[in-house]
C-alpha cells in the first residue's frame, strides 16, 4: 500500500446511493435483494415463453428467478448446477456467478433449469471471449475471468453508464498501487443484501469479498454483469482517480486528493442532515 494512503478506516468509496431495476419500463427500488424483480412476458396458455435477467442480478436472484418462471419449488435451479455441465472457466471452480448473462431467453415446454442457465452461460462466453473484450483484457494484463470480475463491481458502483468508465478505473488506479478496493457492494455482497451504505461493523465482516481487509479482487464476480459493463472494465478512460462518492443523485464525484474527497463526503452528511431535518419537520 502507499506509504501516503490514509487509513482503511478513514478512506470511504460510497457505491451509487440507491438500487434501480429496470425492465420493460418497471423500475423497482430498494435494499433488499432476495426478492428479484421477475419479468416474464408474453404469455401463452398460461404460462410465460420469456423470461428477463436484468443487468447486475446476482446469481441467486437468476436462480429464483427461474425457478419461479418454470413454476419449481424454491431452489430447484440452485440444484440443478450439478448436473448443468456449464462451460465455465477455470477460475470459476463450477460458480457461474458473472456468466449469466442478462439478456431475454424464450422458455419452451420443455425447458430446464440446466438447459436455462447453460444458454446464460453460453451467451456469456459469445460475449466476453470475443475480441473485443478479450482483447482488452489482455491489454490491460487481465485474464477475461478477472475483467468480468472488475465488470461486476462496476455494474455494482455505477450510478450511470457514464460513470462506469471511472469507476473502472478506481478500481484499475487502486489496484496498480497496492491499495484495497474498499467497495460497499463486496461487502454487501458478502452479506446477501444491497444496502446503501455500509457500517464499520459491516467492514469487520471475515470474508474473502471483504474489499476493506482484503487485497486484490474479490474470489468471484459479485453479480451479472451486463456489455456496458464490461466494456468500461477493458478500456476504462484515462484519469487519476481514487475515491469516488455519489452526493446526491446524478452528482457522483471523482477525485485523486483525499482531502477533496473528504469535503465531498462532508457534503454528502451536511446534505443528509438537512434532508432528515426537512423529513422530521
């Protein structure tokens, strides 16, 4: 770590300040994330021939997701990775988490669970090992596994698609000098839910995705991300950037300086105090 990088305690890297899913003009909003928003449309005789995985769903929302748009007991898709034989790279060790890609896959009568995710993970492979992603993983000394990994942060963090590139590259910047991600959505990821911000209890969590204790990128991606994503993961823009807090929304600032970066997040408490007054008055 550098010598002149503040103490992990002190250093905050806020993620976008609220969760939105967007599908077929829905927009769900919220902390919790054990209950996805599932978009099946249309439906024949009954039963759904679509079903939407929305970008930067995590793997457990795709199972119950699937579960419910197959009309399986809760957990049947989760099950089913044994037996699905999906073509995931090594690194993944069997966990499909960042390859399943989100995109409209038809249901038919006799699709599975197997088969569903194996086309997830089959599109994912079209996608990321093409050349332009590929390539730009190996221009930026990543294997495609670690850029689809730096993607899902990204996807995470990101307010915007246009903030994605240099969220991208905090994460590029702070790994090139030896200091820790100090990501809320790792941490949040590690505790099974998506909460605005985390608490100093929250960052003492024992767990490889704890970005705050742990060096380097967390074991696994820590959602689905989608092309945008990993675009922005391959070819961030250039910059110094190494802290980054949303103020308020569409205000997500970037910076090099510690010190700007704490009057930013003064800001952003003065901002939340004068809301909480207004609220209780």
């Amino acid at each position: 770590m550098q010598k002149n990088t503040p103490p992990r305690s002190t250093i905050r890297l806020t993620r976008r300040g609220w969760i939105a899913l967007v599908a077929t003009g829905a927009v769900v909003v919220g902390t919790a994330v054990a209950v996805p928003l599932l978009t099946l449309a249309p439906v024949e005789d009954g039963r759904p021939t679509t079903l939407v995985i929305p970008e930067g769903w995590r793997a457990s929302q795709v199972y119950a997701a699937v579960d419910k748009a197959l009309a399986l007991p809760p957990g049947s898709t989760k099950k089913s990775l044994a037996k699905a034989a999906l073509k995931l790279p090594n690194d993944a060790e069997g966990n499909p988490e960042g390859y399943l890609f989100p995109a409209t896959y038809p249901l038919q009568e006799k699709t599975t669970p197997a088969k569903l995710l194996a086309l997830m993970v089959e599109t994912a492979n079209e996608k990321f090992n093409g050349a332009p992603i590929a390539a730009g993983a190996q221009r930026n000394a990543l294997n495609v596994y670690q850029a689809v990994t730096i993607a899902s942060i990204v996807q995470a963090e990101a307010a915007t698609e246009a903030d994605m590139g240099k969220v991208a590259r905090v994460v590029s910047n702070r790994l090139e000098r030896g200091m820790p991600l100090q990501m809320d959505s790792t941490i949040n990821y590690a505790l099974g839910r998506s909460a605005v911000r985390t608490t100093a209890s929250d960052r003492e969590i024992d767990s490889p995705y704890n970005s705050y204790q742990r060096m380097g990128l967390p074991p696994t991606p820590i959602d689905n991300p989608g092309e945008e994503a990993m675009r922005a993961a391959v070819n961030p823009p250039p910059g110094d950037w190494l802290y980054f807090i949303t103020v308020r929304p569409g205000d997500t600032r970037f910076t090099a300086d510690y010190a700007e970066h704490q009057r930013n997040v003064a800001e952003l408490n003065a901002q939340k105090k004068k809301d909480g007054a207004r609220a209780a008055g």
